[in-house]
C-alpha cells in the first residue's frame, strides 16, 4: 500500500508528531491536528481529524474513531493508526475508497493515548502497563533491570535446590518443569533480569510489585471497580488525563458511529459486552459486530471473540473499565479491541481460546516453538543463556527474548504487514456506518398555487441510524430531522422569501404550509444489516423482508412556480444529506 512514511520500525514521540504535523500542513484541507490534552511530562495527546473541509464540516458526515497505545508498550496500535491516517491522505484523489471516505465521511484518530507511556517503553529496557507515574508502590521483591548492558530485560535463571524448573534435556538452552518425583538434580528459579530489594528477611523470593502500576484500560466509567477488585483502576473513574481526554472528545463528537481501539497481542478481533454474556445483548446487534468482525477476519486474519463468553477466562471477578465497554454499553457505539500480533499463530502453535485452561505441557511446546521461531526469524532478538555474576546471587545466567519486539509487538520486519491489514480492515469498518441520503424530492401541482412536497429519506449505510438497539434502550438514539426552507421567486426570476397570506403555518424561510411540520422526525431508518435473509423454498436464496430503511414523507404547501425547497436530512451517526425542489 502506497505511503509517504515508512512502517519498518516503532516511532518515538519526536517522529510521531513530525509525521502528524506534515500531514496537517501539506494537507490542510484534508487533516485538522489538535492536541487532545498534555500529559504530566508535557507531551501532546494528538488527535488528527481526516474529512474534506470543501464537502462539508466533519461534524455533518458520518463519524469514526481509530486510537492506539492505551497500554504504553503496545506500539504496534500506534503504527497502525498512523498507518491509516497517512494510507487516506497520501492517496486521496487517486484511490476510490480513500478518496469516497474523506469525501463523504470524518475520522477522528488518536494514534497515541498514552505518549508518556509508551516513550519510557521505547527509550528504556523497562516495561510498563499504561503509564510511568507511581500508584500505590510496595517495597521489597525482585524488580526488573537491565543488568548485562544490553539494553534489555530478560530471563534470569537461578541455581537454587528448591527451583521449580530444570533444563530440558532434549535442549539445554530451554527448560521444563521438574517433576514431582525428581529430588535429585540442577534445579532453577527463573526471574526477570533483576535486582532484589529487601523486603522482609524472608529468603523465599518474590517479584516486586511495579511502581507504574495504573491501568488506563480499567479507568473508564463503565464497569470501573476500585483498585482492591480491579488492581490499576486508579482512585476513581477517569482519574487520568489522558483517559478524560478521551471520553470528552468523543462525547463532543456526537457523529461518532464506530469505533477501533488498538491494543497487543494475540491475533484477536474482541467484541463487547465485555462485562455480561453476549447472550444478554440485543440479538441484532450481536449479529452486526459478528459481521463487521468477519471482515476483520478476512483483512488481518484475527480470531473475532464476545470479551466476556470467550476472551475473560474468569468471569466472576473479569476485567472491566474497558473503553470498548464504554463505547457500546453507555453509548450504544460499536467497538472493537483490535489485538495486534500472534507470535504463536506465526510459530505455527496458536493459543485455542476454546480451552479455559490449557495444559502447561502445551504452553512450554508453544514457548519452544516461538524460540525457534524468533532464532530464525529474529535472531537480533534472542540471547542464549550467558553467565553472569549477580550481585546477590552470585553466579547466574541471563538469556531470552526481547519479548518487547517478539511477543507483545512484532519484530520490525513483520510491522508493515499489520499495518497494512489493519488499514484494509478500517476501511471497510468505516463504510459501514450509517449513511443518509435522499433518494427522492419531488413536487406535484394539486391546484393553482398548492403543491404536494415527496421525498424519500435512505441510510444506504450497514447499521442503523441508531446504530445499535443498545443505544436505544440507553435512550441514546437520536431521530432522523427533515426540514424545509425556501425561497420564492420574482416576476423576473430573482429569488427572494415567500410571505404567507392566508396565517397558515409558514417555515422560518418564509413557505407556506398547509399541512405537515417544518421539521418532520423519523425516529430510526435500518440499515441493510437488518434485512432479513436466508435460503428459503427448495435452496433459493431470498430476501425474507427488506430493512426498514428508507421513509417518504410528504407535505402540502402553498407557492408559486420557480420557487425553490431545500429539504434537509440531518441525523448525528449518520451526517447530512441535502435536495432542492422546483415548483
């Protein structure tokens, strides 16, 4: 896919903003950069909005929503966001589909929503889950730090007799667990590369807990728990920045009809509720988010799963607070988690989300199968075991992955292709919002200066225009709004405002009505994911009944030839559509 910058490598956040800044001047028409909010070490939440300023302002088209790095180390969501952004604009006017959507619809991205994050992930050897700001540390444990040099954290194995593990002895260089009967022996505990920090005299060691402990994806408002249920949740809903910012920006966005979240890893395509069975959710909307998935499928090759019936493997005490949660059970917005990369899939061993518990025996064949994946694919990324002399420890060895660059993101050389597929994937989500249009406007002459005003409304788009039945019962669906305004015209043609004679009602623009509304409302139009359809009567397929997708509605007007009707259909997801009607 054609693009002005390259997506071989992870961008900090100096090339981030330049990148996001040349799209904004070069093409000014095309791309409006803000910034979202400012973190606590003064970088830019940047939000870039895509639509053709020339065809009408972003806030009258159908609305979408891309963001990436809610988790600081996943990196690979904010490549892929910025994948899509340059894709649209580098190829707008040449491409049929980039140029329809920035024509025809608006798309907000957030490439980066924690760039505090994700800079310490990228600059340093540590990892972290959303954000290096310190909540609630504990002292003492075992913490990781890059003790070798390399610029990387990875295993540490430890000779100890009361080790849980021993070499493999098909392949020293990896390792099994020690059975239960084996008292004899080299036994090992394996921690992350690190340095112990006294915690209470006990000589039994355990992992320190993290500093940066806040979870930005379990501090939206929707199903949020406090720390001691849901650890990361922060002291109360939207307690960060970064997270409100978010949440503001899409309640000042009412167009937003969809939304994709990135995230890493695993292969998936996660589809909510996340918080109760899918069987709880409206039957229609469940089978709209299968559907918008399956082009998922197709695109990146992702497994679409409900979060909560497959993805939560404990569903009593599930991760909630989820921004995806959010979207669609307060807003009624369909969202989707998109979990970039599946080393395992790539080894040729993919996890079966299936299985509630998988036998350890399976996960050590998978972690082997990724070893030799990466030596022959990654070998930059791998180290073999090397002694080293701790200084607690003593004698230890220090080997493994760069697991930032093998399982939580791909390595480089693999990034490109994730991008691209996900860029094909959010096309085709995007072109699925609801679409009004205004298939017919017409005039009848019923007598000497009477009319009769028709004209069909449509949403030629997949969903509805209240997007889900979700949104509904939130009492979140807003109508569909059809007006009228006119303007008359003179003995010599020239346009000017027809005055009412009789008191009959009259729109702001100086038309008399004889019946009907100025502003006529449909509470809904279907989209075509509502059509009913199947394989009827000896194998034929059929249309069992059309979607409800399109309304006539008529008035009776009093005017004179040459008047001229706008008839305007606005609804918030599914933007604005205009005609004009001769007398």
């Amino acid at each position: 896919m054609k693009t002005t910058f390259a997506y071989d490598h992870y961008y900090l956040y100096k090339e981030l903003e330049s990148c996001l800044k040349y799209f904004a001047e070069k093409y000014p028409e095309l791309a409006e950069l803000n910034v979202n909010c400012v973190t606590a070490e003064g970088r830019n939440q940047y939000l870039i909005t895509l639509t053709n300023q020339k065809t009408g302002p972003a806030l009258s088209k159908p609305g979408w929503y891309l963001d990436g790095n809610i988790h600081a180390g996943e990196v690979t969501s904010s490549m892929a966001a910025m994948h899509t952004v340059d894709w649209l604009l580098t190829n707008y006017g040449s491409d049929r589909a980039a140029t329809k959507l920035l024509d025809e619809y608006c798309l907000y991205v957030l490439p980066r929503v924690s760039p505090d994050g994700a800079e310490t992930y990228l600059t340093t050897p540590l990892t972290l889950r959303s954000v290096n700001r310190e909540y609630q540390p504990e002292p003492g444990g075992l913490y990781p730090e890059d003790l070798d040099g390399d610029s990387v954290i990875r295993m540490m194995r430890i000779p100890t007799p009361y080790g849980a593990w021993k070499k493999d002895p098909a392949d020293e260089s990896l390792m099994v667990l020690r059975a239960p009967d084996e008292v004899d022996g080299s036994f090992y505990d394996i921690f992350p590369e690190g340095l112990l920090e006294a915690y209470d005299g006990s000589e039994n060691l355990k992992l320190k807990k993290s500093a940066w402990g806040l979870d930005f994806n379990r501090n939206f408002p929707l199903g949020w728990f406090p720390d001691a249920r849901q650890p990361g949740a922060g002291p109360y809903p939207l307690s960060n920045p970064e997270t409100k910012a978010v949440v503001d920006f899409v309640l000042a966005h009412p167009n937003i009809g969809g939304a994709a979240i990135g995230h890493t890893s695993g292969g998936l395509l996660l589809y909510p509720p996340g918080t109760r069975s899918a069987k709880s959710a409206p039957e229609a909307d469940i089978a709209a988010f299968k559907a918008i998935a399956e082009m998922g499928r197709q695109e990146l090759g992702y497994l679409p799963m409900n979060i909560f019936d497959t993805f939560m493997t404990d569903q009593e005490n599930y991760d909630s607070g989820a921004l995806d949660d959010w979207f669609y059970q307060s807003q009624g917005i369909p969202a989707y988690t998109v979990e970039f990369w599946d080393i395992a899939k790539a080894a040729g061993v993919p996890v079966d989300w299936n299985t509630k518990e998988e036998d350890p025996k399976k996960e050590l064949e998978r972690f082997a199968a990724c070893v030799k994946w990466v030596k022959e694919n990654a070998p930059e990324y791998w180290l073999d075991w090397t002694p080293f002399e701790h200084p607690v420890f003593g004698q230890v060895e220090i080997g493994g992955f760069c697991t930032k660059f093998t399982h939580q993101n791909p390595p480089p050389a693999f990034l490109q292709k994730e991008c691209e597929n996900d860029t094909r994937f959010n096309i085709r989500f995007a072109l699925a919002c609801p679409k009004l249009v205004i298939e017919k406007a017409a005039s009848e002459k019923l007598a000497e200066g009477v009319y009769k005003l028709s004209v069909t409304v449509g949403n030629r788009g997949y969903l509805p225009t209240n997007l889900t039945d979700e949104a509904v019962t939130l009492k979140k669906a807003a109508p569909v709004k059809v007006s009228l305004s006119a303007e008359g015209a003179d003995e010599e043609g020239a346009a000017k405002g027809v005055e009412a004679s009789d008191g009959s009602p009259a729109v702001k623009s100086g038309l008399s009505l004889l019946s009907g509304k100025e502003m006529e409302e449909i509470p809904s139009l279907s989209g075509f994911s509502r059509t009913n359809t199947g394989i009827w009567y000896y194998g034929n397929i059929s249309t069992g009944a059309a979607a409800p997708a399109k309304k006539t509605l008529n008035w009776i007007v009093k005017g004179k030839p040459g008047d001229v009707i706008t008839v305007t259909a606005s609804q918030e997801k599914a933007g604005e559509a205009k005609a004009q009607i001769h007398l």
